[in-house]
C-alpha cells in the first residue's frame, strides 16, 4: 500500500546522520517496546508481513512523531485488537486510568485470531514452475497501487533494471500479510541504475533490489 512508510528515494527529508556511537536502545522503554512488539505478533497470531502491515496502516502523524519503537508499540496494540486479544480501546483507557480519571473498562470481545497453514518452515519455498524471466534480461518494475501489503519501494515503479540474480523462490509477502496463503514465487535481484530511478542529475550508483515475480514484466 502507498503510506508514509514508503519514504525510500523520496527528496527532502535531508541526510540520514548516522551516530558511530549510537547505542541499541537510547532508553529503557525501547527494550521493553522492543520485546512487547515480538510478542504481541506471538499472542495475536500474526507474522513477520503482517507486523509491517500494522506498521503500514499507522496514522502517517503518528508514524512520524512516534519513533521507531513508538511505533512498534501502536503496532503491537493494533495487531492484539485485531485478533481480540485486546479490545478497542483498552490500553488508552488503562493509560487515562492510572492517570486518576475514573474509565470504564471497555468490553469483551470474541477472539478472531488468524489461522493459516504454513507449507514449511521459513520463507523460502520449491515450486515446479520455471522462472519468467533470466539473468542479463531487462524487466519493467509494474505499477502497482494495491490496498494491501506488498514489497515493491515506490521509486522502482515504472523503471527498468536488469536481471542480475535468480533468488531461491520464497512466499508473497502480499498473500502471507493478510492469511490468504503463501503463492510462493519466483524471486529476482534486479540491477538498477541510479539515474533510471531519479534522472541525470542523480550521483552515478547501481541499486541492487529483490522483487518478486509478480511485480515485474518484460521491458519492450
């Protein structure tokens, strides 16, 4: 889905300053948002896609002034309220009440947490299928605008690369985010060049990306 998270390749949000020194959690609350984001993913039944998905369906103010961890918190809260874990509303109301306002406790719901069957362990998959498409070949990145998770950054829609690695064949994040199944595919390292993705006045570089078969074509 197109959000706030897609911010790769994007122009004015200035340089990303990278601290040599900078320690894994800057505060106390990090490790513990940090173990809550994984076990929350545990206790709702969900996966890796669908805790990025949550990431993805935050309020873009809020996935901006939260923080990293700030995030991984409300990402928590929303994954436990969709498999009823939580209902609606329980960790505001628990947060107002410690603070001395007298709220009621919200009410029961039914749990609603995901069931799916999962074809073997990890992420990569053998399929019988041959891949589409062959190292040295040019493929057009699709322009894709779904509703639902995917894993295509924005700047490569529209863009032509080249084929420059078959990766094993792995399930679609598309499909495993919202428990329809793995359709697992084929997977391509595609070699961008840099001012493909953002025209000539771009600094010389070639991007290297995964992409799955599904969102590509071959370029004319």
């Amino acid at each position: 889905m197109d959000g706030i998270h897609d911010m790769g390749g994007k122009h004015g949000w200035g340089t990303v300053s990278i601290d040599p020194d900078e320690p894994v959690f800057e505060s106390a609350w990090e490790a513990r948002a940090f173990a809550l984001g994984a076990m929350s993913a545990g206790l709702a039944g969900a996966n890796l896609d669908a805790f990025r998905h949550a990431l993805e369906r935050l309020h873009p103010l809020d996935y901006l002034s939260d923080g990293y961890y700030g995030r991984w918190l409300a990402c928590a809260e929303l994954l436990l309220v969709d498999s009823g874990v939580v209902p609606s509303g329980a960790v505001e109301a628990r947060a107002r009440r410690m603070s001395g306002e007298d709220v009621p406790e919200p009410g029961e719901v039914e749990l609603n947490k995901p069931q799916y069957e999962r074809g073997g362990a990890g992420s990569l998959r053998t399929i019988d299928v041959p891949p589409a498409y062959s190292v040295g070949q040019r493929v057009l990145a699709r322009d894709l605008h779904r509703t639902g998770h995917h894993r295509m950054p924005a700047y490569v829609r529209r863009r032509v690369g080249v084929v420059s690695a078959i990766r094993p064949a792995a399930v679609l994040p598309d499909a495993t985010a919202h428990f329809t199944g793995e359709e697992p595919q084929h997977v391509y390292t595609v070699s961008f060049s840099s001012t493909e993705l953002w025209g000539d006045s771009a600094e010389p570089a070639t991007l290297n990306i995964d992409l799955f078969e599904s969102y590509l074509e071959a370029a004319t």
